[in-house]
C-alpha cells in the first residue's frame, strides 16, 4: 500500500490523456509541449520506482518462508501464493494461483463448522469462502487458529489472519491471508500443560503442607494439606497474607523471616510452631526457597512444612525410654554386652563385670571368646561367628564361664542380632544368667529323676500317677505294657480311658480308686476280682492300690496308682490245685493199674498156659483165644493208665505206627459224630517208641480235632516216610488235619505251654503231654491254624533200621529152657501163674512174697549148691523190700546173678532203664508165657544180655 502523500502513476497517466484531447488546435498544443515533456517524464520516473518498489515487495513475499502469505481477490480466487506457503502446503504458485482456496487446502468439515457458527451468530448462511472474509468484511482484521491440508494429506495447525485488500472505488478488492504454523508451539503448549497439571497433582498428593508466596508475601497458591492444616479454605488463603490467616505473634516471625529469604535468596531452615485446624500449636520445620524469573528477579518463595510434633514427642519418649533403660541395665542381675562383628565387647553393665570378676574397663575390649571355658571355647567361638555371619539371627544356650581369679560359673546365653536399617550387623547383643546354682540343683534333680525312672523301670508292678484332675502324668514300662498306652499317648488322658476296670464275673464297670483318695486322703484298695481291660481289649486280673502324693505342707498334688498283673499267678494257682487233683488222681490211677496189671497177669498167664495144654482144634481153644485178646486190651487199657499217671521215661520198641494209629484213633473216637479217615502207606517205616505213650499222643489229638469239630466232620490222619534232609536222618511223618473252628493266631505259640488251656473245663495238661512225649522221643510237633478253616499238627519222629516181624515164636522149640528160676511178687495169684508157666515151660520155679525171703532162699541154694539160674524180682512190695532194694543186695552177694525186674509200673524210669540198676531184663506186667519165656531164653542164654519185655 502506498502513503497518502505518494502519487498514482495510473492516475496520472489518465489525467495526461485528458489534457491531451483537450487541444483542439495546434497553437495549443505547442504551447502545452513543455509542458507535456515536463509531465511525462514525471511519469516515467514513477513507473520506475513502481516497478522497483513491486521487485522489493516480491522479494519479501519470496524470504518470508516459515510464513504463508496469500492473496485472493473478492471471490476467493488465490492471486499469490508466496515461498513460505509452498514450504508449508507441499504446493507450486503455478498450480494454485487462480484456484479457489476452500477446494485446496482447508478442511471441509471445519469450514462446514465454522459455517454453521458464523450462521447462527450473524442469522444468515454462511458458507464457503465467506467463511474466511465474513468477519474482515465488518470489522477488518481476524486471526484464529485454523487447520490446514497439505498436499500429502497431513494436517497442519496454523494462526491465519485475514485482512481486506482495499480498492480505488471504495470497495475490497480482495483478501490477503497470513499463515503461521504452531503445530510445534501447539504441541509445547500442551506437553507444558500437562506437565503443569501433573505437578499440581503431585503437589496436592503430597501429605506435607507447601505453599507459595510472591515477592509482597501474598499466598499465590498452596496444596490440599496445607489448607487442612490450618482449617481453612484453599480460597481464602490465595490471596492473603501470613497477618491475615495466623495469630498476631506468629505471624510476625513468619514475616520477618520471609524478608530475610527475599533479601538473601537462596534457602532457609528453620523450626516454628504453627496451630493447626485442631486448634493446638504443632512443631515444624519450614524448607523455604526464593523463586526468581529468567532475569534474575525475585519472583516469590515456596515452602514446605514437615510436622515433627510426633518425633520429638518420640525424642523425648525415646530418651525416658534410655533412661529407664539405663537403670535396668545397671540395676539387673543378668549381666549384658554388646560384642562388635569383630568379636570383641564393645559394652557390657556393671553386673557382667562382677559375674566375671573384672572391672568394666578390663572387659571392654575383650574378645568374647576369651571368656569361655576352654573345654567349650571353641564351640562358643564358632556359635558366634555363625552370628556374625547372619547363619542364625539368635542362639539361647547354656555357656561354661572362666572368671579373673580362675574360677568358673555357668551361664544361660541369650543371643541376637543387632541389624542396622539396611540389615547389615551392628553389633550382637548377649545377656548371661548366672544359673550355677540352678545347674547344680537341676543336675542334682536330673539324677534323682533317672534314679526314680530306674527304679520304676526295674519293679515289676504297673505304676501311674495322675494329678488332682484324674488326668495322666506319667506310666512306667510295666503299666504301658499292661494298659497298651505309651507314656506319650496316655499323657493328660482321664486315667479312665488308660485304666479301664470291671468286675471279673459280671465285666460292669469298677469306680476307679482316684476319686476315692483325692476324697479322703487315705489309701484304696481293689476290691478282689477286679480286671483291667487294655487297649487291645486284653484282660487281666490285677491287684492294686492307691495313695495320695503329698508336697511338704501335707498337700495333695496327685495319686500313685500301684497295681501288678495277678492273671498268671491266679491262673497257676488254679492250675496247681488242678495239677495237685490231677496228680492225685494219677496215683490213684497208677495204684488201680498196677493192682490191675497183677490181676491181669494171673489171668494172662493161666489163659496162655490154658492155650499151650488144648488143642488148637480143641472147641475151647478159640474161647481161650479171644479170652487172651481180651486181656491184651485190658493191659493197653492200664497202659494208658499208667501213662495218665505221668510215670518214668517211655520203654521204647520198635513199632509199626499204621496199627497203632488206626487202633488208637478209633478207639478214641468211639460214639463220636467225627469219621476218621487214614491215609497211611503199606511201606511206612518202623519207629522205636512207646506204644503206650504213643497211642496217649494219638488219643488227646484225636480228642482235640473231635472237640474242634462239634458239629461233626472228617478228621485225616495221614502219615509218610520223609528222606534225610539236613541235620536229621530217616523221620516219619504223621499229620492230623481237622476242619474244625481253628486257633487264633495269638494263642499258637502258648497251646503247648502247661495249664494252657481256651476251654471252660480243659486242664491244659492234654497238648503238653503230646509235647513231652514227642520230645522224649528225639521228635518234634508243628501245628498251623486257620481260624474258621481248621488245623493240622504235624508229628516227626526218627525212623528205625530194625524191620518189624509179626511172627509169633514156636513156643515149644523157642521158649522152653531149664534151670531154676526164682519168683518174687507180693500177689499170691501171680506166684502160682508164674511157678506154673515156668514149670510149663521147663523150668524148677520157687516163689516167695518179698525180698528178704529171696535173698535167704538164694542164699540157701548156693549153700546146697544148686544155685538159681534167674531170678524174677517184683518192683513193688508193698511193707516189704522191692525189687530195687533187694537186687542191690542180692548183687553184693552174688555179682554174678541173672535179675529180670516185673512191674505193673511199667513207666517207671526202673523198668525203662534196668540195667542202670542191676537188672539184666524186665517184663511188664501183665504178661503172657510167650512173653515170659522170651525174656527168660535170652537173659539165660546172654543173647544180649539185656532183655525188655
């Protein structure tokens, strides 16, 4: 735009041409030619300078590049398009130059809105490119920030402003636009923003009061915390001073000391007292900085207040604490240090120096170690280090001390860490007990304690107390194997629950004796019949009592309780008042056999003479027959007699076990509903047993697996020859199996002890017998068990080499002899069978009745010289000299003299082993000729010299 005072060329030029056609003729002309050059040349100076000044105005437009300068005329048609706009829109001069600007590089929808605005404002459309003229055309100049589209497609924020290009007429020409991008100040202006934003957050979160003044001492602003401090609004305080919102006498201290900071800038720290919304006066202390502008001008002062009402409060609790503390430390009688990490005490009370016998100054500085004893230096020396090294944070242990002088104490330690913040050791802390008297009693006790559990574990009676509760303290081993509870477990029960006790006869509960003494004080007994059921539901008959524990002053502090385990003793009471009946019976039986056997050995003898006199077709000779098989059962029958009665070791011979089992089962099962069924070989080996004590073992198993069997059942007696195996030979194996009710488990290993019986009526002598046959016989019995399945007892016993011959010998080219044979025997009818066989059998028999009578006639007859061959000695005499008393004598009188021993006793050891007392053979009553004449031939004849019938 030009200056007023400036010419117009253009005008100028069109004023010329007027002038010009104003001359009508030529005198005119001529005198206007002077003139005419003047003015043109006028002219042509000012389109000079036009031109250089629009060569100027270019060349600005061209260097404004970080602005964008365009030019429309009135209907928005771009007229100039500057450098700095093609750097900032991406487009050439050349290609917007006549273009309307809305179409190029605005964004539609902000025109659109901005439309839409300007309409409701002015109450008429507006649209298009009067969007940007709207407002210039009425009042001139306007700047906004706009947005504008560069030709890539990205969006650019700038500041445009629009200014109307006056026209000649009055009118506007066109509209020049301003651009400037503040995409950058934009983005700066809202990253400040936020950062703005952001510290006032952290400002109001922070819990300390902050403020800010101006250089006047006007608050400007303060957080949250600062305005509930003090109980007022944050609206009241902006814009006040320290006169305005705090008392008189403080707020002049708080303005004084605002001047000095404003005076020295820089920081300043100080304490005050503020009163709070509470309405009480707090300690703080005031961090305060000077603010100043870029220019080095006070702008103002921020500060921060930190509370400390509650740290000194703990300052001042902290140094009652140290000195309270201070008088425990030297008033306590546990001494205390403080040892360095390099070991060595750093502090320690007065009463750690007089425990060691030293001043405070001579354990200072001592390393811990050097005031142990030697014996437990090194393992002190090592718990402490582990301290040190933070293996363990704290040890409590017993410690042996060495004192100045020499002597020592023991010491209970209690040992810990002392950390700093970052757990790093400051220093360990230790206190020491003086516990050498405590040690002594403690050890003292200790050993009266093991003397005490000694002496419970060394008596045989069950021993529990329990205090006043009832409740368990303590069991000895007795009484935890009776009661089936362990100390550990009966600890603290009821001692109901641990010693449960009931009538024997009707199993009701007993009142447990406890009450009774904690009532009364005086000692209890229980009552007889009482049983005690242990854990596993075991009974046992007990005798017991109870007596109050008493302290010094005669107070009850518990009950003993004193019991012992009666059940075996009772047991083998009644088991010998059995075993006495028994044994009484058994001599009752022996004596019945013994008189049986006498009477049998008539009756034999004479029924054996009968069959040697009669005919074998002779009709009497098959009753004498069966008469003499009747005999020989009633002798087994005494056999068994004699075995009841327990007498003497078994008189072994060689037998054949399948008849004797047979014979002995069956008999035993006679009127039974059990069936037995054999399994014996043809080729079972001989065994050399008693026959008699060995059908008794048949008898009581077999009377065993029948009671197993109430209901009935098959009972398998199976026997086998077993080959050499190990350390035993040839062996015969006999087994009984029954399919009865079987034995428990718990029973097996006691079934063959004496008196041991599960039968309401059993003697429990029955499997003891069998037990000590079978080992008097070098064999051994087995039994397995399976409750509801039955049971087996497996019997072996050593095979014989001898083979078994059941021919019966040619009596009269076998048996008979001669020579002079002496009978002695008590019963006059066994004299006459024997004087009778003996004559049958070819010999000159005399008899007599008891010792002394055969020693005079043996006497007698070597006087005449015509001496006896045999003599055959009774064992029993009753008021008279028996056959062991008069063999001794008879021997003294003739070493040389033929004895053969006859017993109804035929258990007696005497029989079993007559040649250990002088006798060359026996012959057990009752007997028959053959037998008698057998013995007689190889005694007489030294076959063997001994002989055993």
């Amino acid at each position: 735009m030009r200056k007023p005072s400036e010419r117009d060329p253009v005008s100028d030029w069109d004023r010329l041409r007027e002038d010009i056609s104003g001359f009508g003729d030529l005198s005119a002309r001529k005198s206007y030619y002077p003139e005419l050059r003047q003015r043109l040349q006028e002219l042509e100076e000012a389109r000079g300078a036009l031109a250089v000044a629009n060569g100027q105005l270019q060349s600005v437009l061209n260097a404004a590049t970080e602005v964008a300068i365009i030019s429309t005329d009135r209907t928005g048609l771009i007229t100039l398009f500057n450098r700095g706009a093609e750097r900032m829109l991406g487009y050439g001069s050349e290609e917007l130059v006549g273009r309307s600007t809305p179409l190029v590089f605005h964004d539609e929808r902000e025109i659109r809105l901005r439309g839409e605005e300007l309409s409701t404002h002015l109450g008429h459309p507006v649209e298009g490119f009067d969007v940007f003229v709207e407002n210039a055309r009425h009042g001139g100049s306007e700047s906004r920030e706009w947005t504008y589209v560069r030709r890539d497609g990205s969006h650019i924020l700038v500041k445009l402003t629009v200014t109307p290009i006056p026209g000649g007429d009055g009118e506007f020409e066109g509209y020049l636009g301003i651009a400037e991008d503040i995409t950058e100040r934009k983005r700066i202006e809202q990253e400040l923003s936020a950062s703005r934003e952001l510290l006032n957050t952290i400002i109001e979160s922070i819990p300390n009061p902050i403020f800010f003044k101006d250089d006047n001492g006007v608050y400007e602003n303060c957080n949250r915390a600062f305005s509930d401090y003090l109980g007022f609004p944050k609206e009241r305080i902006i814009g006040s001073t320290v006169h305005d919102i705090s008392p008189p006498e403080l707020a002049q201290i708080y303005h004084q000391a605002d001047l000095e900071l404003m005076a020295q800038r820089g920081t300043q720290v100080y304490e005050a007292q503020v009163r709070y919304a509470d309405g009480l006066l707090h300690n703080v202390i005031l961090y305060k900085s000077a603010i100043e502008r870029g220019n080095g001008e006070l702008r103002g002062l921020v500060g921060v207040m930190l509370d400390i009402t509650d740290r000194i409060r703990a300052e001042e609790a902290l140094r009652e604490s140290e000195k309270r503390l201070r008088v425990i430390f030297d008033t306590s009688r546990a001494g205390i240090i403080l040892v360095s990490p390099e070991g060595t005490i750093s502090f320690a009370n007065q009463r750690m120096a007089e425990m060691f016998g030293c001043t405070l100054d001579e354990l200072i500085g001592t390393p811990y170690p050097d005031l142990l004893h030697p014996a437990e230096r090194a393992t002190g020396d090592q718990r402490m280090r582990r301290l040190i090294t933070g293996e363990v944070d704290h040890v409590t242990t017993e410690r042996h001390y060495l004192r100045r002088d020499g002597g020592d104490f023991w010491g209970y330690l209690s040992g810990k860490r002392l950390e700093n913040d970052d757990g790093s050791l400051q220093s360990l802390v230790g206190i020491v007990t003086d516990i050498t008297d405590l040690k002594t009693v403690r050890d003292s006790l200790e050993s009266e304690k093991e003397r005490l559990a000694v002496t419970l574990r060394s008596i045989g009676d069950g021993v529990i107390s329990v205090d006043t509760a009832g409740r368990v303290v303590l069991l000895n081993n007795v009484a935890e194997q009776l009661c089936g509870w362990s100390q550990e477990e009966a600890s603290g029960r009821p001692l109901a629950e641990v010693f449960p006790i009931v009538n024997e006869t009707t199993h009701a509960a007993i009142k447990n004796p406890v009450d009774e003494v904690l009532a009364t004080g005086r000692i209890v007994e229980l009552a007889n019949h009482t049983v005690l059921v242990s854990r596993d539901g075991t009974e046992r008959i007990i005798a017991d009592s109870a007596a109050p524990i008493r302290d010094a002053a005669g107070a009850i502090l518990g009950v003993v309780l004193v019991f012992r385990d009666m059940t075996q003793k009772k047991e083998i009471e009644e088991e010998l008042f059995r075993a006495r009946k028994l044994e009484s019976l058994g001599v009752l039986a022996g004596g019945i056999a013994h008189d049986f056997n006498n009477l049998l050995t008539g009756i034999l003898g004479n029924i054996s003479m009968a069959r040697m006199i009669v005919a074998e077709d002779h009709e009497a000779y098959p009753l004498l027959d069966r008469a003499q098989r009747a005999s020989d059962r009633a002798r087994d029958l005494t056999q068994q007699l004699l075995t009841f009665s327990r007498g003497g070791a078994p008189m072994k011979k060689v037998t054949s076990l399948a008849h004797l089992l047979i014979d002995s089962a069956t008999f035993a099962l006679r009127g039974a509903n059990v069936r037995c069924s054999f399994a014996i070989p043809d080729e079972l080996w001989p065994v050399e047993v008693d026959p008699g004590q060995m059908s008794q073992v048949v008898n009581n198993l077999v009377i065993n697996a029948d009671q197993a069997m109430p209901e009935g059942g098959v009972l398998t007696v199976r026997a086998e020859n077993v080959p050499p195996a190990g350390r035993h030979g040839r062996r015969v194996r006999i087994e009984f199996i029954d399919a009865g009710v079987g034995i428990p488990e718990k029973y097996l290993s006691r079934i063959f002890d004496p008196y041991f019986t599960t039968k309401q009526q059993g003697s429990g002598l029955g499997l003891a017998t069998v037990y000590s046959i079978i080992r008097n016989h070098d064999g051994e019995i087995r039994v397995s068990s399976q409750p509801g399945t039955g049971t087996v007892f497996t019997v072996e016993l050593p095979a014989s080499d001898i083979v078994v011959t059941t021919e019966e010998p040619d009596v009269d080219i076998h048996l008979r002899g001669g020579g002079r044979v002496l009978v002695m025997d008590d019963d006059e009818m066994v004299r006459d069978m024997a004087v009778g066989a003996l004559k049958l059998l070819g010999y000159d028999a005399v008899a007599c009745c008891e010792g002394e009578g055969a020693l005079q006639l043996y006497r007698q007859a070597q006087d005449e010289n015509d001496p006896f061959a045999v003599v055959i000695m009774d064992l029993t005499i009753p008021g008279g000299m028996g056959g062991k008393d008069t063999v001794a004598r008879l021997l003294e009188i003739d070493p040389a003299a033929q004895v053969i021993v006859s017993s109804g006793y035929s258990n007696d050891p005497i029989v079993s082993h007559f040649a250990d007392f002088g006798f060359c053979g026996a012959v057990n009553k009752p007997y028959s000729i053959e037998q008698l004449g057998a013995v007689l031939r190889e005694v007489i004849a030294g076959s063997t010299g001994i002989r055993r019938v």
